[in-house]
C-alpha cells in the first residue's frame, strides 16, 4: 500500500486568519518502506513571518522572498500525492493549512478520509504519555540529535519512522527462511534482491567434550540422577 507521510511549516496557527504555509515536505512509502521518492518545497507566503514562527522553524522573510508562490507548484504536489492516505502528526493542523492553500488556488481541497493523524494512534497506543513527535521519538529509540529546528522534511522523516512503530514496527529478522528474497528501496520503486543465509551451526557434542563431561560426572558425590 502506498502511503505519504508529510509535515508543513507554517506563518502560524490559523489558515484562516491569514496564517500561510511557507514548506512542505512529504515521503513516500510502500507497504512501510521508504522508497525514496520525495517531495519538497519552500513556498513565499506574500505576508511577513512573525518572530514568534521564525524562531521555530528558522524561515524568514529574506529567505522566503524569492520562493515560489505555492500556485506555481500546486499541480506537481497533487500529482506526487495522487490519491495515496496521508499521514502526518496532528494532521488537522497539516491537513487545514494544506487545503486552504488549495482553496486559495481554486483547487479542491483533499478530503479528510484520507487522513491518517499518528497523535491519534500514539494517544490509543500510549494513554497518558507525551505525544509530541520529539517524545515519540525518544521512546522508539529514533536518532533526533540533528534536528535542532523544525523542518518539514525532516519532520516528515522522523514521523515516517515513528509511524512504522506505532503500527507495530517492521519485526526485523522474523522472516521465514523459505522466503530468499527481500524488498529493497530505489529512488522510484521497489524492487527484490538475493538474501543470503549463513549455513546451520552444528550444536552436537564432540567425542572430547562428552569425554571431558564423562570425567567430570564422575568427580560428583551424591549426584541426584543416582538415587
């Protein structure tokens, strides 16, 4: 099953108050595996960046000022997310900037029942813990150490393993040995290759260490297999 896991950045909290979306950044994965595929993209949010969203995600406005407006790549976006279910963390706030910003183009908006919201999935997994994607990371044990501001992309990566987790993880290693093959990801598609198994090990006691148990059986008093 194809699935896009992404994260937006934002002017601030409310699309309808005038707040805009100034990145997007989405991953593509198949049947829990990363293919590669990405897409990525800053946009100009023609309004200035308050102080207070700058200092989360480290994008203002002379950074943005030359960037495209998110009309000019509205069309390449809808078609890397096709009709695919879209995962994001709190995914009303993603799904309310994303589809205000279709609506400013005259687009239409993508419909919430493809919605997958992984707050909602940690909030069933783990009732009363932290949920927030830096917590979820930490109790799944997801190297975060080069993340020291938000950005959508590499959210997206972050929550991409995450999300894998909170579905029960991969199970890495409990594959049944008939099966001599094993997915691997290209940058397009999915694809198979060669696994390789290690011979069997013998586990049988050779004729010196039954010798030397022998010898050593003998120097027990009392043993109780002798009474």
């Amino acid at each position: 099953m194809r699935e896009i896991i992404f994260d937006t950045e934002t002017t601030g909290l409310d699309p309808q108050s005038g707040d805009r979306m100034v990145e997007i950044g989405c991953i593509e994965m198949v049947n829990r595996v990363l293919t590669g595929r990405t897409f990525h993209a800053y946009f100009n949010p023609e309004r200035s960046m308050p102080s207070a969203a700058e200092a989360v995600h480290g994008l203002g406005d002379a950074f943005l000022a030359n960037k495209p407006l998110f009309a000019e790549r509205a069309e390449e976006l809808l078609e890397f997310l096709q009709d695919s279910p879209l995962v994001a963390h709190n995914a009303g706030f993603d799904f309310g900037f994303l589809n205000r910003e279709l609506e400013i183009c005259g687009l239409a908006e993508v419909s919430r029942d493809r919605m997958v919201d992984t707050v909602a999935l940690a909030r069933v997994r783990h009732p009363g813990a932290k949920l927030s994607l830096d917590a979820l990371c930490t109790r799944y044990g997801i190297d975060r150490s080069h993340r020291t501001r938000h950005g959508a992309l590499l959210d997206a990566e972050l929550l991409a393993q995450v999300y894998v987790e909170l579905l029960g993880g991969r199970q890495i290693g409990l594959e049944l040995a008939a099966d001599s093959e094993e997915s691997v990801s290209t940058n397009s598609r999915l694809v198979r290759k060669e696994r390789q198994f290690r011979p069997p090990r013998p586990h049988v006691a050779s004729e010196v260490e039954l010798s030397a148990h022998a010898e050593f059986i003998k120097t027990i008093d009392s043993p109780l297999w002798g009474t």
